[in-house]
C-alpha cells in the first residue's frame, strides 16, 4: 500500500492542477533577505536548477520539450539559461490546459468533487479507514466534517495540495505559473492540449473503491508527502529524468490507473506532436515531468510518428 500511494501520489502532484480548491497562504522572506534590494534579494533567495529539456524538429517546425512540476517550494532557479533560450525562441507556449479564471475554476471542480446524491464521504469508509482519514485532517487543521460533501478523490486531492503547502510549497511558485506569466508579458500565445474538466474527470471516473484506497492511503503518509515531492523535485532538479521514471513506477499496482493518468495522455500528446509537426514555427510544450520519464513517456512514443526527441546540453 505504501508503495502503491507513493506512486499515485507523485501521479497526483505532477498532473493535478489546484488553484482551483487550495487556499494560498503568503510566503514570507526572510528577514536578511527583505533587508536587501529586491534585485539581490531575489538573486540571494535563488537555488540554480537545470530541468532537462527536449527537442523535436525538421526543416521548418521545431518543438521544445520541457517537464514541469507544478507545485514548487520557492527560490529554484530554473527559468534561465537553456530553458529561457528555448522559451524566448518559441512562437507559442503549450501547456497541459489553461487554467480558467478562479470563478470559472471553482465552479468546474465543485461540480465534479461533490458527491452527486449527497452521501457522506466518511460514511463510505470503514471504521479503521475512517480514523486514518480523521487523524489526517486535524493534522492540517481542517474540521473533520470539512470535506464530507466531496468525493474521495476529491478529498484526497485536496488533502495532498493543502499538506504540500503546509510543508512549504506554492503553487504560485509552479512552472506553469511562472511561464504564463512570461509569456503574457513577450505576448505569446499560450494554448493547451487538454482542459481542466477533462484533467478533473480521469479522478472522477475511478471506482468508488479505488477513489477510497487513493484517500485512506494518502492520508497515512501525511507526514511523509513533504519528503517524496522533495525527492521528486530533487530528481527533476538534478536532472535524473531516468531516476523520476523508476519513481513514479516503483511499486504501482494498479495499472488501470497508471494508464489513465499517464500513459494514454501521453500517447494522445506524442499524437498531437506529431500534427504539430506539419505546422512551420517554434512551440515551447511544458507538461508535467513524469509525462516525459519512463518508458511510456511522450519520447518514448515519438517513434511511432518517425520522429526523435533529442536533449538539449545546457
């Protein structure tokens, strides 16, 4: 079991989009650091990371392919060099979806995470999983009725989001974020290959049961999640995408989920690639990390398509 979550969770956290339930808390600077220019403040704040990067192309039309993580723990460093050069060389940004606006976002997730004939989630549960489930909940300071109207696998989302920041990572500090931004400012166009409803429904089709052990084991390892997403970033840092494929696969049980999650969305995306490439121009494609690691990874897919992805030194 232990295994089977660590697995899911690191699914849960490079696909989940979560503006759309996590409240966002201030980070506060240190004290030495707000004593200093904002300029050098920022640069003192930052770590140097180099994710790996991709590259797809032919005579007219080139793809950069960039992995993402998209809940951060503030002051990495990692939107400079190769990556800054293939962004600011770029036509266009593609993203797993573009978030909506909040109101819209909300909307969409309350629609999908209640529960639509209004059972109890805690009435789902045995009384063992129940207790596992409550004793998490305190733990972050919500009230143990908080989350009964939701789904499970709404409540375990939402429980992985809340307890990451909690441990110190922000949304507002994920990859996607900071390349919007960028690229509303250079006025690029910005697209997605999927949107959110969809995203939110490969949760909210799963079996009940399975929706279930995703919650209860998700909150076992409340303690512990801080730990395996500083692993992943670590890996993801470094760059080991080798390292991150052999994690999201360690001790996977269920099958169906990991396809669901990862590999039929990779193979729609190496699909749409490989459309792309007809297409003369420049795109910058940032997608979560564990799409582009493994063996059921976009690159891995690419082939089929008579095309290669090449890293890019930097």
């Amino acid at each position: 079991m232990r295994t089977y979550l660590k697995s899911l969770f690191t699914a849960t956290a490079l696909l989940v989009f979560a503006p759309a339930f996590a409240q966002q808390a201030p980070t506060e600077a240190p004290a030495a650091v707000e004593a200093l220019d904002p300029v050098k403040a920022a640069a003192a704040a930052m770590k140097d990371v180099d994710p790996a990067l991709w590259v797809v192309k032919d005579e007219d039309t080139t793809i950069y392919l960039f992995g993402t993580v998209h809940i951060l723990k503030p002051g990495l460093g990692w939107f400079d060099e190769g990556v800054k050069t293939a962004f600011d060389a770029s036509d266009k940004l593609v993203l797993e979806m573009v978030e909506p606006a909040p109101s819209e976002s909300q909307a969409l997730f309350m629609k999908l995470a209640m529960d639509p004939n209004g059972k109890s989630l805690r009435s789902k549960m045995t009384d063992a999983d129940r207790a596992v489930y409550e004793a998490a909940v305190k733990k972050i300071g919500l009230p143990v009725e908080g989350l009964d109207p939701f789904d499970p696998w709404a409540a375990a989302v939402t429980l992985s989001v809340l307890t990451m920041q909690k441990q110190g990572f922000d949304i507002n500090s994920g990859a996607e974020k900071q390349l919007t931004a960028a690229a509303k400012a250079s006025n690029k166009p910005i697209g997605g290959v999927e949107t959110m409803e969809f995203q939110l429904g490969v949760f909210d089709t799963m079996p009940e049961a399975e929706q279930i052990r995703f919650l209860v084991e998700t909150a076992k390892l409340t303690d512990d999640s801080g730990k395996m997403m500083d692993r992943m970033v670590e890996l993801w840092s470094t760059p080991d995408p080798d390292g991150l494929g052999q994690l999201m696969n360690e001790g996977l049980t269920s099958r169906v989920l990991y396809d669901a999650l990862l590999t039929k969305r990779n193979a729609n995306w190496a699909k749409w690639i490989s459309a792309e490439m007809a297409k003369p121009g420049t795109t910058f494609m940032a997608v979560g990390a564990g799409h582009l690691a493994g063996a059921t990874s976009v690159q891995a897919l690419l082939p089929a398509y008579g095309l290669t992805a090449q890293r890019v030194a930097y």
